[in-house]
C-alpha cells in the first residue's frame, strides 16, 4: 500500500486546506498545521515589501498566535523538492523534533513525509 493510500484523513484534511490556499491566493505555497486540539491553522506565502515568510512559517504563526501550545502535523502544497530548513525550524519550535511534514504537490499528492 502506498504511504499516500495509508495517509490519516486528519492529514489528508491539511493537504486539502494547504492546496485550497494555494489555489485560492495563487501563492507559490500553501501550507496548514493542525495543533494538539485538532484546530487547523491555513496559510499561503506572505511576500510584502517589508515581510517575507514562507506558507508554512505564516501557518504556524497563525497557530502560535491563536494560543497553540503545540503541533500534531503540518502539510506544504509545493513545487519544491522538499521543505526548507527554516520552514522545518518553524514546525519544530512549536510540535517538536518528530512533528510530521506531509510535502504534497500542486496536485496534492504527498511526496514525502519529513521530520520537523
């Protein structure tokens, strides 16, 4: 069975939320974290003159923000080949070491699942 099939359906909601953003903002990123409650947090790429953050980074702010204590998961909706360690760094300060990072294509299809 492939990781994809096997896929928890709390995960595949973040990949879900993370690729509507993407699409709806049409941003290079789109990315959503689910924190130790279960609550979503989605998010696509800020670029602003004076604030650049990635999706990701964005998402866990909007979870830190919001009173999160802590992340279960995270997903990215992404052309690239993998998450960047400062989005990894991000996930980790708040779920720690062994936070999953689903990384999904445009499509939505997971390519990886990395450790935050």
């Amino acid at each position: 069975m492939s990781e994809a099939a096997q896929l928890d359906p709390e995960d595949r909601k973040i990949i879900t939320l993370a690729r509507s953003v993407r699409a709806r903002n049409s941003v290079p990123e789109g990315a959503a974290v689910r924190d130790e409650t279960g609550r979503t947090y989605a998010a696509g790429t800020v670029a602003l003159d004076s604030l650049k953050l990635s999706a990701l980074q964005t998402a866990v702010a909007m979870a830190v923000a919001s009173g999160a204590t802590s992340l279960e998961a995270a997903a990215v909706v992404t052309d690239a080949e993998s998450a960047s360690e400062e989005d990894r760094a991000a996930v980790r300060d708040l779920g720690g070491d062994g936070t999953p990072v689903l990384l999904a294509g445009p499509d939505g299809t997971l390519r990886a699942t990395l450790d935050a």
